[in-house]
C-alpha cells in the first residue's frame, strides 16, 4: 500500500437520540467528507467514539461507511480494544467488509510494559488480518501508553511484518520527524493533531488524521496551498486562525461541541455515549454564537467554494 497523503477526517458515529446507532445518516455524511476533499475515513477511533460502542455496533458501523464509500475513499478501520479477542474480532470483520487497512490503539487498561511487549500485543491483532496494512494508533494522553516510537518502529520490522505505519497523535514533533525519515521514509507516518497541521507540514508530513477535518477541511486545503506555494505568513495566519477555533471549541466536550457543528452545517449526528458530555441547547447556542462571531461558518462557505483540494 502506498502511503496516504491529504486529509482523512475521523468521522463521527451518528447515534440517534435514545443513543442507538443512526446508520441512516452515513450516505449523506460521506457526500460531504467527499465534496470537502477528504481523502478517507479513520472509523471508529476516538472520534468516533470507538471505546464506547459495543463490538457488533463498530462493525456495523465500519460496514456502513464502507458501503457509502463504496471505492472513493480510502477506509481505515480502529479495531483497538481492552480486550486482545475482541480486536482480532474487529479485525477480522474489516477485512470482510473490504478495508484498506487497519489499526488499533494499545490496550489501555492492562498495559504494555515495554515497546517490545507493545509489539508483541499488536501482532496479535495484526495476524487476524494478515493480508491489511496495520498501523498503530499512538495517542498516549488517552491509553496512558508512553512509547518511544523509534524504538517501537525498530522492534516492529521484525516483530509486526505488516506494519504499515504509525498514526501519531502526540506533540513530539522531533519525534515524530525521525519516524517520518527512518528508513528513508518506510513507514506511513500519519500525523495527528489538527491545530499542529502546520508545523507537521514544515516537518515533512504528507497525510493527516484528524477530527476537525469532518468540518473545516476547505480551510485546511487551504494553509496546505499556502504552504506549498511558499507563503508561510499565509500560511501561518490561517493556521492561528484555526488553533483558535479549536480553543473555542475545547472549552466544551470536544465530540459533542463538534456534532454540534456538524448539525449546524446539514448533518445532525445526535449526541454522545457517556462517559463523553453531550451539550445542554444553552452550551450548544454559545458556541455556536462564538463561532458565528469568528465568522467560521461564513469562512467554511467561502472556502469550499473554491477548494480544489
């Protein structure tokens, strides 16, 4: 498999508002990602709310986003779980439906002790998929999982033959650098953190994964032009721009506030599972005001009419 360049959005998984899967909403969900430019679909991750549906729910819905992709966008699918059993099972289930690849979080309740042991348990996934790309989901401040990366990326040559790359979501961006350049590039090194697109970009990455991307991404096409065109002053004002956007928007539980958005622009993706917060109609009007006072809906406007992604 080729290494992903452009922008995956980690969609949403729309639930209606008893909190049961509402799969109807997906077609229509997909349009928009595409029209957007998104280049594929990061399913049920942490975005997703991946840890907090059942097994037969992600596969469900995996299946859903598949079909409405049909072959237009790349579909990666999170199989992480507590439980090594369950993951196999997920990842079982993603080759059925026709996935690029796969990827999976570390088990983040009984953990690995070691990047060597981290291995070991990813290769218990890997194997019930052994004919898809697996790339480890690296998101430390949710697992609690701390790994040194280079040293993961040097024990899973020989230990994960169908590494296919990291997606890396964590602020070390020097870190993040010498696994982009190991071995001239081998692995697909998948960057992150939406509000840190620009420096991953000055540091050489070509594919990102991010949940803003759901909503913004015309305006993140649009600091990627910048950026290859070589004008960094544009480029790095579009980007504080958006870093503000996400503040305002982290002030309140960052899934909810961005179905939230979500609904406003068309696609009413209903509320989150707890333990995740969903907002009060009061939380979801002041953040919609905020955001109308930054003009971002007006920006998206303008912005996806002319994005040529």
């Amino acid at each position: 498999m080729n290494h992903f360049e452009g922008l995956m959005a980690a969609p949403f998984t729309p639930l209606n508002s008893n909190g049961d899967l509402a799969l109807e909403v997906i077609p229509q969900y997909v349009e928009k990602l595409l029209a957007d430019g998104v280049r594929g679909l990061f399913v049920c991750g942490s975005t997703g709310e991946g840890p907090n549906l059942t097994s037969e729910e992600r596969m469900l819905t995996a299946a859903a986003f598949k079909e409405a992709a049909a072959d237009r966008l790349k579909i990666f699918v999170h199989v992480g779980h507590a439980s090594i059993a369950e993951s196999q099972k997920l990842a079982q289930h993603a080759v059925k439906i026709g996935a690029d690849a796969i990827s999976a979080v570390s088990a983040f309740y009984f953990k690995p002790h070691s990047e060597g042991h981290l291995a070991e348990c990813l290769a218990d996934v890997a194997m019930a998929a052994p004919n898809l790309p697996f790339y480890y989901y690296h998101i430390p401040h949710l697992t609690g999982v701390k790994m040194d990366m280079m040293k993961f990326l040097r024990i899973g040559e020989t230990k994960l033959p169908t590494l296919a790359g990291v997606k890396f979501t964590a602020p070390l961006l020097f870190e993040y650098q010498q696994c982009l350049n190991y071995l001239k590039n081998k692995y697909d090194m998948l960057f992150g953190i939406d509000e840190m697109l620009l420096p991953a970009l000055a540091a050489g990455a070509k594919g990102m994964v991010g949940s803003t991307y759901n909503f913004a991404a015309p305006l993140y096409h649009d600091i990627i032009q910048s950026f290859n065109d070589g004008d960094l002053d544009s480029s790095r004002r579009k980007m504080l721009y958006l870093v503000e956007v996400v503040q305002v928007m982290l002030t309140y539980p960052p899934v909810s506030a961005q179905k939230t958005i979500m609904k406003r622009l068309g696609i009413d993706l209903g509320p989150c599972r707890l333990p995740l917060g969903t907002l009060t109609r009061t939380e979801e009007a002041e953040l919609l005001k905020k955001l109308d006072d930054m003009r971002l809906f007006k920006m998206l406007s303008v912005a996806s009419a002319h994005d040529v992604h």
